[in-house]
C-alpha cells in the first residue's frame, strides 16, 4: 500500500514537470498576440569581420528561416545546415548580414571585409618595392593597419613627398607621416630696367596782321584769325587811334603818315625732353615687386549730394610717372621667366580741362604688359615705340589770300613736328646677400652732416642674447608644417594717396556747397 502510494507521487511529479516544459516552450515559440509592433525581444546587433578570400561560420539556436546580405559583390552568404551560415569575403568594404529564425527572432550583424594578410603583405612589398625604385636612398617606411596605409619616414623634398604619396595610394587610403629636408632659402632676383624716353617738338609759325588807325576816314585791321590780332582803341574827344600789341609776335611796323601798320610774327621754335631712369628691384623667387618714380596730382570729383543739399567736391589723387611691377620665376631650365609691366606717364597741359574752378591736365601714357624668359644676365628690350606726329594749319583770307604776290599778307600757316621714342631694357641676375661684416655700398655726400650730439650708437640693442637671437633651423620638419611656411604673405597695404601698393587713389572732401554739374574727368 506505501509503494503504490510512492509511485503515484512520483508519476504525478513527472507529469508536472513535463507540463511546466510545455508550457515554457509555449511561451518562447507562440509570442503573446497583445505584443506590440516593432523589433522582436529576440533582435540583436553583432559585429562579424572576415578576411577577402576566407570564410566564417554563424551558428544560431533555432532553425534558419531566411538570410539577407546588403551588397553581395563584397562578402556572400550560404547556409551550410539547418542552423549554420557561412560568411564568405570578396573585397574589401563593410555592408550587413540579417538572420530570421523559424520561431520569428531576428539577429543583425555587421559585417566588416578586411584585407587579407597575404594579400596586404603583397601590396605592401610592391609598394616599398616602388618607393626604392623611384626614390632611392631615402628612408621611408610602410605600415598597414585597419585598411590604411601609414607612411613614415624623411625625403628631400615636397616633390618627393607627393611622388611617396601616390605610389603609397595603390594600397589604400594614405595617411602621410613624412619629414621633409629644410630647403635652402629662395635666391633673390635682381631686375635692372633702364627707361630711356626721349620727347622732341619743332615747331614754325608765320602770319600777318594788318590795322589801320586812320587813313581814309578808317579804322580797323585784317587778319586770319590765327594769331592774336592787336587791339585797336578808337579815338575819342579829338584824341588819335591806339593799338596795343597783346601777343609775343617778333614783328610789327606802322606808317603814321598813312596810318597803317602791321604785326608779324614768324617763328619757330624747338623743345625737347628726356628721361632716363634705371631702377634696381630685387625680389625673391615667384614674389612680386613694384618701383614708381613720380608724385600725385590731385584732381576734383564732384559727388551728387543727397536730397535738398548741394553737390560736393571731393580731391582725388592720380598717380603718375615712371612705375615697374614684375613677378621673377625661376624655371627648371635655370632661365627665369618675368611678368613685367613697365609704364611711362606724364603730366599733359596741353589737355587740361577746367571743373568749378580747378584745371585738370590730362596725362599721358606709355605702358608695356608682356612676359618673357631669359637666361642670368641676358638683356632684352621689351617695350620700343617711335611715334612721329605731324601737323599743318594753313588759313587765309578769302580772295584777298588768292591775290598773286600780295595774297602772302593775309595769309597764315603753321607746322608742327613731334617725335617722341621710348625703350625700356630689361637685364635679370641672381644675386646673393651681402655677408655679414662687409662694407655696405653708401652715397658720396657733397657736404657732411652735422655730427651727433650723443656719444651712444643710434642702434639699440647691438649685443644679440638667447632671447633676441633666433633658434637654428631644424634640419627636417613635418611635410604639412612646410607647406604652411611656404603660403605667400598678406600683400602690404601702403596708407595715404596711393591706396594700395600699386595704384589707385584716395578721396580727400574739400567743399560741399558747389553747385557745379556732376562730372569727372
């Protein structure tokens, strides 16, 4: 009776147990309806990497429904059993891998394809193979980690450092850790200009002016127009004509019996100008430099003013004479290539033009804008003009003019010739500094100055300290920190009538009461 007793306990405690299984099991494979929508309590997120060329296996605790790979042309998918996936590399980059189970989980991977180990040292060997081809004797070193390419090492110089860089790029992405040589400082160019202008006028005038004071009951003169006739007071209360001769003319006569006289003038005259001018530039390799030799001439702009006041006038400053902007390129070839701009301009009164009072002159230029290439010390002439100018004024008096002979009283002719050359020759040298503790080039002065009240040197401090004296250039530095060093300057801003280095003008106001018409030269 207790042994019938005994086995009815254990069965129904076996059957117990076997009811609580199924129902765990129940519970894992049929989700409850009320879950909400969304990721199952099953997903996951893993990180899965593989080598091109190799293989790995994912098991899975339940049987596998369906596997998803994002691009296919890097690592491919099978299913090997019921609940193992093989992962397959086929070239290097990184995409994702879903797994669905049969019991509705799913599992997220990503799935990163590395080089493989034989294949990188391969790429590796052939680009260290490369940089000992084309840069030999330089110290470089070749790395690989996480699919980059770290480059180590000295060369001499930038180009170098770019060839390094390419060669190094057919494994990967670059990560440039070169040292460079520091270059030697840039040589300096000397450009020597000779400007050579030359301005020839000649010129030759001839005229009659006749005038009468009294013949026949008659005053007045005869003339072409041309030159300046005299002036003629009438008489008055009994009193006798005058003339009054207001030009330069060379020669006058009058009669008084007949009370006739004449104004000749036959002149002719001959001006000329030169200028020579031969600046020194100096510049360093691939920098510009600029020269002028000349002044400013201020000139009015009148500014409209606002609504219910009057225009003002403003000063504007002009610059003129003689200017030189170059850039010096030293060449591979060892020539050096110049962009030069020479300019020649002057001061012409003879256009001037009057604005509220003021007289503007007009100016004149010559200019050259040309690149050429020469060796260290050639010469060439880039700017040559001759320019020949002639004109001639003839006027007379109707018929009177056409009388044979006597037709030469009332007539007028003036010529005038102009010959105006400019050559602007052009000579580049390399030049080096002066040393340290070598005469400098000074002036021989006519008079000497006054001597100094004070017994102390006017330079302060003569003695160089660790704090004033710069540190010694390191033999390499980063390839990034050359680069830097190498950026051109900020172009220097010269304050006053010239704006910037190189031209322009600055407004200077003077009155804003004018009236005058808006207008600019």
């Amino acid at each position: 009776m207790r042994a019938k007793s005994g086995i009815t306990i254990a069965c129904c405690s076996a059957l117990f147990l076997l009811l609580y299984a199924g129902a765990g099991l129940q519970a894992q494979t049929s989700p409850s309806p009320s879950q909400p929508a969304g990721p199952s309590i099953q997903d996951s997120t893993n990180d899965l990497s593989v080598a091109v060329g190799k293989t790995v296996l994912v098991d899975c605790q339940w049987p596998v429904a369906r596997v998803a790979i994002g691009l296919g042309e890097i690592a491919e998918v099978h299913a090997t059993s019921p609940t193992e996936i093989m992962v397959q590399g086929k070239t290097i980059g990184e995409t994702s891998l879903i797994i669905w189970d049969t019991h509705g989980g799913r599992q997220f991977f990503n799935v990163t394809v590395r080089a493989s180990s034989a294949g990188l040292n391969d790429s590796l060997d052939a680009i260290r193979r490369e940089l000992r081809t084309e840069l030999p004797g330089e110290n470089l070193k070749v790395n690989s980690e996480n699919g980059s390419i770290f480059l180590r090492g000295t060369v001499k110089d930038l180009t170098g450092s770019a060839r390094a860089v390419k060669i190094a790029s057919m494994g990967g992405k670059v990560v440039n850790l070169l040292n460079v040589d520091v270059p030697a400082s840039e040589p300096q160019i000397l450009l020597k200009v000779r400007f050579i202008s030359v301005d020839r006028t000649k010129a030759s005038s001839f005229g009659i002016n006749l005038f009468n004071l009294g013949a026949g009951n008659f005053v007045g003169g005869v003339s072409t127009g041309q030159f300046t006739q005299p002036s003629i007071t009438l008489p008055v209360s009994g009193a006798a004509a005058t003339v009054t001769n207001g030009s330069g003319l060379n020669l006058s006569a009058y009669y008084p019996g007949l009370g006739l006289g004449a104004t000749i003038q036959a002149i002719e005259t001959k001006t000329g100008s030169q200028v020579l001018a031969e600046p020194n530039l100096l510049a360093a390799n691939g920098k510009e430099a600029s020269f002028l030799a000349g002044g400013e001439y201020p000139y009015p702009m009148v500014q409209g003013g606002v609504a219910g006041s009057a225009a003002a006038i403003s000063i504007m400053f002009k610059e003129y004479g003689i200017r030189l902007n170059f850039i010096p390129t030293i060449t591979p070839r060892g020539t050096i290539r110049l962009q030069v701009a020479p300019e020649v301009s002057a001061l012409d009164f003879s256009d001037e033009i009057e604005i509220s009072g003021f007289v503007v002159p007009a100016i004149t230029e010559r200019k050259v804008n040309t690149e050429v290439e020469l060796a260290d010390g050639q010469s060439f002439v880039i700017g040559g003009l001759l320019n020949n100018t002639e004109s001639d004024t003839f006027m007379k008096i109707p018929f009177l003019g056409d009388i044979p002979i006597l037709g030469k009283f009332f007539q007028s002719m003036q010529k005038t010739k102009a010959n105006s050359e400019l050559i602007v020759i052009v000579t580049p040298e390399i030049v080096a500094p002066i040393p340290a503790g070598d005469p400098l080039p000074s002036l021989k002065f006519p008079a000497k100055f006054l001597p100094p009240n004070s017994g102390i040197p006017m330079n302060n401090p003569d003695a160089k300290t660790a704090a004033n004296t710069p540190a010694p250039a390191p033999p390499t530095m980063p390839v990034e920190k050359l680069i830097d060093s190498m950026k051109p300057e900020t172009p220097l801003m010269i304050e006053g009538g010239g704006g910037t280095f190189g031209g322009g003008g600055s407004a200077m106001p003077v009155s804003s009461t004018s009236s005058a018409p808006s207008s600019q030269p």
